[in-house]
C-alpha cells in the first residue's frame, strides 16, 4: 500500500512538469472544463428546458455523443486482439494507449448520462443495496454495469502493467492475461447493451431493428481506431513514444473490412425499410429525404454517408490507405461520418415522428452545446493525463529511483530544484 | 403492495437504512447547519422507494408533504396514499364515434391533476384524423384549431395513458421508480423518478410527460385533495402520466376520472373490468372495439370503440 500511495505521488509530481505546450494544452482543456460546468450549473438551476429536448424529443445531444463515445471506447478491443490473441509485437507495444482511451471514453459516457438525467442528486438510486437498481429489467441497468466494468477493468490493467514498469518489473502475465482476454467480451457487451438500450423499444420502430447491435459493433470498430490512427501520429510526432508504420497500417486495414459491414448493413436496412414501404417507413425518410416539410437531418445524413464511403475506398485501396496524406482524411471522415450517424442521426428519427405522429424538429442549444464541449475537453483532459503518465513509463523515463521511494523523471536527477529544473528540462511531450 | 414483498426486503432495508445513517452523520454535519432545515431536507434527501417504506414511515413523509403543499399553496393539502381496492381493475372505453374533439377532458385533466400550466403539460392529447385515411397516425393533426368543433370530414381521438398490462414504460425503468398497481394504474412514485425518460422513450402512446422546468402551479388553480402517486404538485425534472385520477377513483365513495365527467356528449366509459355488470363491460362484449397499436401486445386496458 506505502508503494501504490509512492507510486500516487511520484505521478502528481510527473503530472506537473512539462513544456509550455503542455501546459498551454492543459491550460486550455481546463478553461473548456470550466465552461462546461458554468452551462451546466445554469442548466441545474433551470431544469432540462434550456435544453432544445420536449416531450416529443426526449433524448438528444447528450444521448448522441454518449452513444457515439461508448463505440470509441469499445474499440479498444481492436487493439488488444491482435496485440494478446495473435502475440503481434507491433500493436502489443501500443495497446496500453487503447485501454488508456477506454478509461477516458467511459468517463466522458458516464458524464453525458449524468447531465442527461432530471434529477443528479438521486443518482444513488441506481446503487443496488442503497437505491433500487431494476437489474435485470432494464436495459438501463445493464448499461450502468457494463459501462462501469469497463471502466474498471481498462483501469486495473493498464494501472497494473505501468505500476510494474514503474517499479522495474515485468508485469506477471498470468495474472492480467485473464483480464486482457476478459476485457475483448466486455468491450463487445458494452456496445451490445446501448444497442439494446435502443432495440428494446417496439414504440420505435427505427431501433426496433434486430441489425441495430451489429451495425454498432461495426461502426464502432471504423470510429474508434480512425480516432486511435490520428491520436498514433500525435503521439509519434509530440513525443519519443515510438509507433511503427505497419501497427497503424494494420489498424488501419482492420477498420476498411469494419467499414465494409458497416456499409453493407445500413444497406440491409434502407432496402427493407424503403421496399416494405410500411408505416415504419417514416422515420427512415425523415433522414433522408425530409418528411412534411422537416428535414434538418438530411444534409448531416448524407454528409455522414459520402464521408464513410469515401473513406471506406481509401482504406480498401493499399496505396492511399499506406500515404499518410489519404490516411488522415480517411480517418477524420469516418470520424465526422460515423458520429453525425451513430450520434443525432441514430436517436433523433427514434423520436421523429413521435408514436402518434407529431413532428418536433429537434437541433441543440448552446448551453447543450457547451456543455457537450465540456465533456469532450474533460475526456482530451483525462486522456491527456494518463499518457503523461504511461508514456515516459513505457520509454523507461520515468520509474522509482535506486532508494525505492522517489521517482526517478527523465534525465531530472534533482526534483525538488524546480526553478532549475523547469529551466533546463526537455519534457518528452515538447519534444 | 403484498406482504411478501415486504418481509422480503426486510433484511435489505435494514442495510440500507445503516448505510444512510452512517452517510447522514458524516454528510449531515458538514453540509447543513441549521438543525430544523436539516432534518426535512434531509429526510426528503434519503427518502426511500415509496413502495419499500413502512406504514409509520409512509405515515410521515404524508405528513411532511401535506405540510410542505399547504405552507406552498396557502391552502389545506390533502395528500392521500390509498391502496388499490380488492377486486377491483380499472378500465377505460373511448367512443369514437361521439367524440367532437372539443378538448374539454384535456383541460380539465389540467385542472384537476395539478399539471403545470407553465410550461403546460397535457396528459391528454386529442388528435385530428381524417374520416378517409381512418386512423392514420403518420397523418394525424395534432394542432387544430377552428372555431366550432367538430369539422366536416374529420373524427377525433383522444390519446392518455392506456394502463398497459404488459406496460413497456415500466419494464425499462432502471430504478423500479414506475410500476403498475393491482387495480391496473401505472403510477410514478416522483420522489424516486432519476429522469431518465426512458420510459418516455418506450412508451408507445406519447402517453409520459417530463418536467422540463419546475411546474408553473397558480396557488388559486390548486387542487388540494391529492394523491401520493397521482396528482400532488410534481418537482421538477421527473415524469409524470395519467393515472385514471388516482385520488377520485380508488376512494370508497369513487368518483369518475375528471375527463369523463367533463365530457359534454359522453364518450367516455369507465368502471370495473371484473365486475360483469359495468358498463365497461357492456361496452366491450356488445360494441366494436378496437385496442391502439394492438400488435406490440401492451394489453391496454383502454378501449376505443364505435357505439354507432
């Protein structure tokens, strides 16, 4: 316990020390925070009515970015694959920034549900024990523990192997690999449930499809890694964190097949909806083609689906999916493509039109726009910190010292000389 | 609530209730530092699942409350909490082919309910069908507004809760703060309400309404003879329904729900589903009925029907 609480210390003293950019970058995150809780305060002191959601629309920019984040996260899996069933050195060396993402987009999905909800302060409710939880009714309910598990679980593993590294062990496969395989199922279940969450819901017939969970999954598998490619660069560039080209090109022929059965459902799924042409049809047709004169989705909905199409051939073609150039327009498309399509254009047609035809047209605030802000800056924030943490811990620039207590930072001999020390020091991240 | 239930989360109350007081003493003194202030938020703070308390707790938080609406509203507070009668399951028929659409039993569910006048909350909805397309929902006119009702050409239905037996709303709560009762209502306990709208998202009738800010309530307009789970004044951000005018109907000396004694030309049917002699039961063995949205087997206990 004296090491978890030295090792505690050793990463608050590291979490301090960095470039100007560092901090600039830091900086600028914990304004955005700051923001986000001013929107949300005066949120808590209206109610929900500052927010564009009604009767009609009862979930909206929250329930998107939550659903949309939840795939993020679930695609961590993509990279604990290769790297703990198929042993490929490449990705094993960056795994570790996969679960350090999961940890980040579930705190970011526990923050959406926790501003989408009337009443936070009886968030205990959903305590078994304490409050009621309706488990296993509730789709809810099964999302609360699944999101929860997740969370932990990336947190114990990734926690545990830096623990070791820091201090100067090999962490014991024997003891993680069981959680490391565990977590390939949760990650999948994670995405499962929230598509249940929807699926459930025979009032909705635009979720009440049975290929709702599998495009999730598939989705999921193209937004998460695209997010991962872009942030590899970052990493690679902004740091001496070393990535190898053929771990990002592999991640990256992993997302053009997840983009193909992507395609291929939403295809399944407008054939049936549009040659069936029942009274089902109707929420299908509001995104895409307007329906009595509403048709704010349209141009999200079709931007959404050239995005991923272009994206899918430059990913399926070698040639542009290996050119760093086509790469990142790649990944930023699919990015924009699949959160215009899992976020708003996913939830919203669920409520338009409403079950007894009443049509509300539903586009956010600013204080839901701000606060959604918010919580992607607390997300960037939360990432940010865990891999100040984690990459000089995997360069073997950051571990205890020769007394066992004190941390040894880069090539910082002296910690308590700062003034010294901030002068003289090349932070790793300004590198 | 049958006494089963009840021995049965004896054990869990008990936890519960230890772990509460060990919070509330550490919490409590730091966070409150009036001592009457703290006792009533408090007790409102951790306030148990309506159906979990015990009859002097429940005894309590009906007094609490009473006093609370009255000091609100300037008037003496009724808040009830009686139980469901024995054999008794409530029904409701709608006769289409009377309705007029005049909205009457919409406001005066208002009326009646207590629901917020600002921003307005309508547990009711009266749609405008065309007689040609039948009962088209995609097509229906929920904003119709002529001078004289009813209008050549169309008919009018009117849409609430259904009391659904095989009730989806309740099935996806996540903290049980919804359920269905013995007599067939499916009440909210606001108090225990996250609002989460879920429910509101499952709800194949429209038929839940969220408090999107805190309920706009004349203290004038107030109703004060109210119902724990039917119509005492809402908090804000919870759902509310319809719950067949809980605080009329279950008493000994019942009453009809407010929308079907408003109703100018008698389309609405209520009684006793077990009881053979109701007119509810007239209505369904002898008219044409028809149940909404009959293929997602929610099992409604509301009937539309044509007399003529």
């Amino acid at each position: 316990m004296k090491k978890v609480w030295a090792f505690l210390k050793g990463c608050f003293v590291l979490l301090r020390k960095g470039s100007k950019i560092y901090y600039a970058w830091v900086t600028f995150l914990l304004a955005l925070m700051v923001i986000g809780t001013m929107a949300y305060i005066s949120q808590l002191y209206s109610g929900l009515i500052v927010t564009a959601m009604r009767d009609q629309v009862s979930w909206g920019f929250y329930i998107s970015n939550f659903t949309f984040i939840v795939g993020v996260a679930a695609a961590a899996v993509l990279l604990v694959i290769p790297a703990y069933v198929y042993k490929w050195k490449p990705i094993k060396e960056i795994a570790i920034l996969g679960e350090l993402l999961a940890v980040s987009a579930m705190v970011m999905c526990l923050l959406f549900v926790t501003v989408d909800i009337g009443r936070p302060d009886r968030f205990w409710h959903l305590i078994p024990k304490i409050g009621i939880l309706n488990f296993p009714q509730s789709l809810l309910a099964w999302d609360v523990v699944v999101l929860n598990m997740y969370l932990v679980l990336n947190f114990v593993i990734a926690g545990y192997m830096l623990y070791s590294l820091y201090y100067r062990r090999q962490p014991n496969m024997t003891y993680v690999l069981p959680f490391l395989l565990f977590s390939i199922p949760a990650a999948i279940s994670i995405h499962t449930v929230t598509a249940f969450l929807y699926n459930g819901l025979a009032a909705r017939p635009f979720w009440n499809a049975s290929i709702l969970a599998p495009r999730f999954l598939a989705s999921a598998f193209c937004s998460g890694p695209a997010f991962m490619i872009l942030l590899f660069q970052v990493i690679r560039k902004w740091t001496n964190f070393e990535i190898k080209d053929e771990a990002i090109f592999k991640v990256a022929e992993l997302i053009a097949y997840a983009m193909f059965i992507n395609l291929f459902l939403l295809g399944a799924e407008i054939f049936k909806e549009y040659y069936s042409d029942t009274a089902h049809l109707a929420p299908m047709k509001y995104l895409y083609q307007g329906l009595g004169g509403h048709s704010d989705l349209v141009s999200f909905i079709w931007t959404a689906t050239i995005f991923n199409i272009t994206a899918f051939l430059l990913f399926l073609i070698p040639q542009t999916r290996e050119n760093y150039v086509t790469l990142n327009i790649g990944c930023i498309l699919i990015f924009i493509g699949v959160y215009i399509e899992k976020g708003m254009g996913l939830v919203v047609p669920g409520f338009v039109p409403d079950v007894l035809g009443d049509f509300y047209e539903y586009s956010p605030t600013g204080i839901e726009l701000l606060v959604t802000m918010g919580i992607w800056a607390t997300g960037l924030f939360v990432y940010t910190m865990l891999l100040r943490i984690a990459i000089p811990i995997m360069n073997r620039e950051f571990y205890v010292g020769d007394d066992g207590v004190h941390p040894f930072i880069g090539d910082q001999q002296f910690l308590f000389r700062r003034a010294e020390v901030a002068k003289g020091e090349v932070d790793i991240l300004s590198q | 609530m049958s006494d089963k239930g009840t021995n049965d989360k004896q054990v869990f109350r008990l936890t519960r209730r230890k772990a509460l007081k060990g919070l509330a003493a550490g919490l409590g003194a730091l966070a409150f530092p009036g001592k009457d202030a703290s006792a009533s938020v408090w007790e409102a703070f951790f306030q148990k699942n309506f159906r979990e308390l015990s009859r002097p707790e429940r005894d309590r938080l009906l007094a609490r409350l009473e006093k609370e609406y009255s000091a609100q509203f300037g008037k003496a507070v009724k808040v009830k909490a009686s139980p469901p009668v024995e054999g008794v399951l409530f029904g409701y028929g709608l006769d289409l082919s009377r309705c007029i659409g005049c909205r009457r039993c919409e406001y005066g569910c208002v009326t009646e309910n207590n629901q917020s006048r600002d921003p307005q909350i309508h547990w009711i909805r009266v749609l405008r069908l065309a007689k040609e397309r039948g009962v088209d929902l995609e097509h229906a006119e929920h904003y119709y507004n002529p001078s004289n009702v009813p209008e050549e050409g169309y008919f009018y239905m009117p849409v609430q809760c259904h009391q659904c037996e095989n009730a989806p709303c309740t099935k996806v709560c996540p903290v049980q703060a919804t359920w269905k009762e013995n007599d067939g209502i499916v009440v909210v306990d606001y108090n225990w309400c996250i609002g989460c709208r879920y429910c509101m998202a499952a709800c194949p009738y429209g038929a839940r309404h969220f408090n999107w800010k805190k309920p706009g309530l004349p203290a004038g307009e107030m109703n004060p003879d109210t119902h724990y789970l039917g119509n005492r004044p809402r908090p804000v951000g919870v759902v509310e329904k319809c719950t067949f005018c809980i605080q009329r109907t279950r008493e000994l000396e019942g009453r009809y729900p407010a929308c079907v004694e408003v109703c100018p030309v008698g389309a609405r049917k209520f009684g006793n589903l077990l009881d053979p002699d109701s007119e509810i039961r007239y209505v369904i063995e002898n008219k044409r009925v028809f149940i909404l949205k009959e293929e997602l087997n929610t099992q409604p206990k509301f009937y539309y029907f044509y007399s003529v």
